[in-house]
C-alpha cells in the first residue's frame, strides 16, 4: 500500500528538510568494497514495539505504489577524457582546472525526497532489474543471516516455486517448525476405533498377499465374530484408489467441484460455464448421463452445489446473492427456483447490503434450510418453505469461503471458515447476542474449505498456509479469550492466486488448538477443498484433499501420508490440443500455456465403494476441466473388464474418436466445439 505522503511533484530543499541532494561525486553516495546484503529501511509508524514469541521483530516494509506519480529518473551521459581517477585531482596533477560551466553541467545535482526513494527502490519496474527472478505483490520479511542457522532446502522447481533472494531460515520458522510428523494426537485417534480400525495379527508372518488371505479366512469362517467383523473393515479401509483413471470426462470448462450423494446413487459437477451436470452412479463402476442444469447470468462461475438429503433437488450457486434450485428427476425439465439470499425482511442491518457473492452452501439434515458463506463477511441461512433468509451471521472480517452444519441430524450448530484465518462455532440456540459459542485458531492464512465429519465434534479445514487442521470442538477457544486475540497479527497476508507459498515463512499460531496438522499438498490458485473420508468404504480411516500440483493426497490421522491419486499422470495429453483456443485465459501470458497442467479442486470418495472422482481444472494451461474415476485395482495398470481403463467421453458420456487424434495442421473451426462436447 502507497504511502498516503507520497508526493506529487518535486520539491526543493527550502520546502522540505527532509530533502536529499543527490550528487554522483559525493563519496557518501559511491559503493561500499564489501558484499552485505541490501539493507531494507521500515516504513514509518507500521512497526509495533512488541517482540513476538520468539524474541524476533516483525518488520513491515514499505509497499511501493503501482505507479510512480511525480518521480521522474533522468540520466545524462558525458565522456570521459581518459582513465585518470579521482586520486589524480589530490595530487594536482590532473591538468589545469575546469571551467566553471562545464563544471556545473558535469556536477548537476537531483533533488529527491525520502519518499521518492522509497518508491523507487520499492518499484516492481525496479524490481526486475535488480532481482535475477521477481515474486511480484508478494510480502518480503527481514531475515537474520545467523550463523548457527541452517541453509534451507532447495528442491527442483515446479514453475510456481517461490522466488527471491536466497535467505537462511529463522530460528522457530520455516520447516523447522512444522508440527510433528507422526502425530501423537493422531496416533491416539486411530487407537481409539473412532476413525476407522486396527489389524489384530495372529501371528508374526508378513504376507505379501493379505487381502487374498483374509478373504480366504473370510470364506472359511475361521475366527469369532470379533475378528471377521475386524477383517472386513481392514478389507475395506485399505482399498485406496489409485492414480490409474478408469473414466475421463472432458469439458470445454474447469470444472470447480463435484460430490457424490450419502447414498452414492448420485453425483453432480460444476463447470465455469454455468452448468451442473448430474450423473447415476448406482453402480459406482458403470455411469449413467443423467441431466444438466443452468445458472443464469452467473458471475465468473458455479462456486457451490449442495445435493438435498433426499436426492430430489440441487441447490447452486455463482458470485451473486441468488442461489438456484433445481429437481435432480430427467423429466422435470422447468426451470430452477431462484432463491435471493439478500431478501432477509424490511429491516437491514447496519453495513448491510443488498449485493454479494456466494462462495459456499449447504443443505440441512432435514433438507429445510440453506447456509451460505459470502463476500460480505456473514453466514446467511435461509428458510426454503418462506422464501427469505431467516437469519443473518456479520461474524467474520473477510469473505466468508466455506460452512458447513456441524451435525446431520440437528441444524443448530454451524462452522464458518474465513479468509481472515479463523474457524468460527455458531449455535443458533444462543444467538441472542449474535456472538459465536467458540473459536478454532492455527491457520495462518485464510481457510479455503471446511468440512464436518458429522459427528458433532471433529470438523476438518484447509488453509492457504498450505495445511490442512483437524479440530474436536471440546478444544475450541472461548468467545471472551478469542477477543483479545487479533488474528491479523500472525498472517501474512499471502496472496494465493499468484504467488508460492515460501515454507520459510511459516511461523506456527502461538494460539494453536488443532489436534492433526497434515502437510504436502498445494493451496493455490483457487479455494482447494478437503473431506473426511465416508465411513462405509473406508470406516471414516482418512481424511484428503485436492492439490494445485495435480493429486489427491490422502492422510491417515497421525498426518503420515496413505495414499496418492496423481490426477495429473492419469490425465496428461488425453486430448489433443486445439491451437483456437485460448490456453492462458488463468495464466500470465507465454508463461504455462504450453503445458499441460492440472489442479484438483474437488474430489469425492464414494460411500460404499473404493471409488473417487477428482473434478480438477485440466488441459493445456489450465483451460478446460476433467472430472476423473479412480479405482482400487490392486496396483494392475491393465484391464480386462469393462469398461476399459482410461476411457475417454464427453461431458454426457458419450465415446468419441476425436479424443483420441493428435491435434494437426490448424483449421477454422475448433476441433472442440460447445455442440459437440457441452450438447445438453
């Protein structure tokens, strides 16, 4: 942010004292002999006088403005009469003296103020000529070269690795201070049968086969009731799916999420062009093309869908305050129900407006109500039988990306995660005085997803600090300790959308109260979401989440690492390449557009089979979307059945040929065409 000093025009040494004359054969302005770094100077009245946790001062520096008003830099070449130094002038034997004109016209002074410098230096122009890579917007900390510090890690480049001076690491930030990899506290909740179940050996024997081995038991009924039950839960909750895709489904859009229904008889998809399309997956392994609806004039994209409980109609939203309503049934074709969130009676609050987005909704257990997350910083919930939102949460300081109900059999109790780094408890029971019953501290950033187990208790979040938390609500913080915590004090403020996150910069909560922090995927570009595993195909095991680098990543709850499904591998060239399209409409130009890139942004774990379908943003640059299959197959890379592995459609499941080219000479015509692929 500009300094609100900034000047506007050059001043002279009269009007300003703090005026510095800028002479090019003043000693004081020439280069020092030794190596040290850049000295960084803090901008005035933006540095507290408070140490943090650690003994370390957090410097804010100054943020120059885009562009540089009132400053003009001039530069005036002479030529230089020979090789004679300045030390030839002591000795007086440097010639007769010059003459004063020519003197005044070597020696002109620039007047520049202390703020003009300080644009100057902080100039993103500037910037790439004295950085060999620049980082852009991003925010630069003072970094102590301690000795007894360790250089950081430097592993091979993914073309959004953080970039800048090379630093060593704090002492108590970066890598070093990531929590510990097992969990204990993850540990203890594996032991306790609450999320998923241990093996039970009988004898010391490792088996390279254990499942045939435990369906052989299975068959003979060998063991009590205890340990066949046992058996069949370890069957099913080591059944991961793997990164082999038996189906691809192509869009001519990203696609931003995708879910199964509880039942897993239904799932749906959301496409930035506006559409949701629906899909019988009763037989998990054997899709059928269901049907597909619109969101008129949205804004940007579908950020949302919630499937009511009983499968009867899908709720989704864009960047407006109207969310849509539609039946699932392929004969209803009537057009969805609009429903205005902004419509909340006569009285408006204060601060209240009429126009926002929404980023996030969800149905209730009873299927009665909607909560929503938006971008004016409340959680809105909205009566389906009165038409108007019943109730509305201005709890948050920034936009409002996710919530979820705490409980599928009671509405009563909410969760909101931020971008301003906090996950926040609602009972709507005592909401009288419109104050939260509990607060969730530990993300740095701000939360990109939440997700509830259902429970009652345990609720999953992911953040643009790059970790995914798992919290147990006997652990929140209180309203009143929350108050006199401002959680803007431990963020940096980073910018996602364009810029790496540098692990060097983490500095952990000093108010953490999550239980499990999971590390390893990528929060970028785009709110990536998280889930707990269902506890009918995997006994609640695991939790997961998309990733920027093109992989599902799926923890045990000591935060070790179970399973991976590289999305990006199952995917990379499955369609041919139309040069008429536009690659980089996400990118910077000339940047990836080359490539083929993918970023998970949703996946979904069916039920009641070792099934998930990823919905990534896929193709070259980005540009277009895939909504894969992914299987357990025993780690086979063929096979026999049907369908075929790697089966390439259209978005309504449709076989096509043209999948399947190499793209060729350039035609007019887009060998992707809206009525051939989006033909609903």
């Amino acid at each position: 942010m500009a300094d609100p000093r900034s000047p506007e025009s050059f001043t002279s040494e009269d009007d300003d004292p703090r005026t510095i004359v800028y002479d090019p054969m003043d000693p004081f302005w020439q280069e020092d002999d030794d190596d040290d770094d850049m000295d960084y100077l803090p901008a005035q009245g933006d540095i507290g006088d408070d140490e943090d946790e650690y003994g370390d001062e957090d410097l804010n520096f100054y943020d120059a403005a885009e562009h540089l008003r009132g400053v003009e830099i001039a530069l005036e070449l002479t030529e230089d009469n020979g090789d004679e130094g300045e030390g030839e002038d002591d000795d007086g034997n440097g010639g007769s003296q010059p003459d004063p004109d020519e003197t005044a016209n070597i020696r002109r002074p620039i007047y520049i103020t202390r703020d003009q410098i300080l644009e100057i230096i902080g100039h993103a122009g500037l910037g790439r000529l004295f950085a060999t890579e620049f980082t852009g917007r991003r925010n630069f900390r003072f970094h102590h070269n301690d000795d007894e510090d360790e250089e950081e890690e430097t592993e091979q480049g993914t073309g959004y690795d953080p970039v800048g001076p090379t630093t060593r690491r704090r002492r108590n930030r970066g890598r070093v201070a990531f929590q510990k990899v097992p969990s204990d506290e993850g540990r203890e909740l594996m032991n306790s049968g609450i999320f998923g179940t241990n093996p039970r050996p009988q004898d010391t024997i490792k088996r390279k086969k254990r499942l045939a081995y435990d369906i052989m038991r299975r068959e003979l009924g060998a063991g009590s009731d205890g340990r066949q039950k046992n058996a069949n839960w370890l069957m099913r909750q080591n059944m991961i799916p793997e990164s082999v895709a038996d189906t691809i489904i192509h869009y001519n859009a990203r696609c931003y999420s995708g879910q199964f229904s509880d039942d897993g008889n239904f799932f749906f998809s959301c496409a930035q062009d506006f559409r949701v399309r629906m899909y019988d997956t009763s037989n998990p392994y054997d899709w059928k093309y269901y049907k597909t609806v619109v969101y008129p004039y949205g804004q940007w994209t579908i950020t949302d869908a919630s499937l009511s409980p009983d499968n009867r109609f899908l709720a989704y939203s864009s960047i407006r305050s109207i969310v849509c309503l539609a039946p699932t049934d392929p004969e209803d074709e009537s057009e969805p129900n609009l429903l205005d969130f902004a419509s909340i009676g006569n009285h408006h609050g204060r601060g209240y407006h009429t126009y926002f987005g929404i980023w996030s909704i969800r149905f209730s257990g009873d299927g009665r109500e909607i909560v929503a997350g938006t971008g004016d910083n409340s959680v809105y919930v909205y009566d389906i039988e009165r038409r108007q939102s019943i109730l509305r949460i201005p709890g948050h300081q920034d936009d409002v990306n996710a919530v979820c109900f705490g409980d599928s059999q009671s509405p009563h109790i909410l969760y909101s995660g931020s971008d301003d780094t906090t996950l926040k408890v609602w009972d709507r029971r005592s909401l009288g005085d419109g104050r939260e019953a509990g607060v969730f501290l530990g993300h740095t950033e701000g939360l990109t997803y939440v997700d509830s187990k259902g429970d009652g208790r345990h609720v999953l979040s992911n953040g643009k600090d790059q970790t995914a938390k798992l919290w147990d609500l006997r652990k929140m913080i209180s309203k009143e300790k929350a108050d006199g915590i401002d959680p803007k004090a431990y963020t940096t403020g980073f910018e996602y959308r364009s810029n790496a996150y540098d692990d060097n910069d983490y500095q952990p909560h000093p108010h953490d109260c999550s239980l499990v922090t999971f590390r390893g995927h990528k929060v970028l570009k785009t709110l990536i979401r998280c889930h707990f595993s269902p506890p009918g195909s995997t006994d609640s095991r695991y939790v997961y989440s998309g990733s920027y680098d093109g992989s599902v990543y799926v923890w045990n709850l000591d935060a070790t690492l179970a399973g991976k499904v590289d999305v990006l591998k199952a995917t990379k060239n499955s369609r041919p390449r139309d040069p008429q399209l536009l690659a980089e409409t996400y990118d910077f130009y000339g940047r990836n557009g080359g490539n083929w890139m993918t970023c998970v942004r949703d996946a979904s774990w069916h039920p009641n089979a070792p099934v998930i379908a990823a919905t990534s943003w896929n193709g070259w640059g980005t540009s277009q979307g895939t909504c894969t299959v992914h299987t357990w197959n025993d780690g086979l890379g063929e096979d026999e059945a049907e369908p075929k592995i790697g089966k390439r459609v259209n978005a309504q499941l449709q076989y096509d040929e043209r999948l399947y080219k190499t793209m060729g000479r350039p035609s007019r015509r887009h060998i992707f065409t809206d009525d051939w692929l989006d033909e609903d």
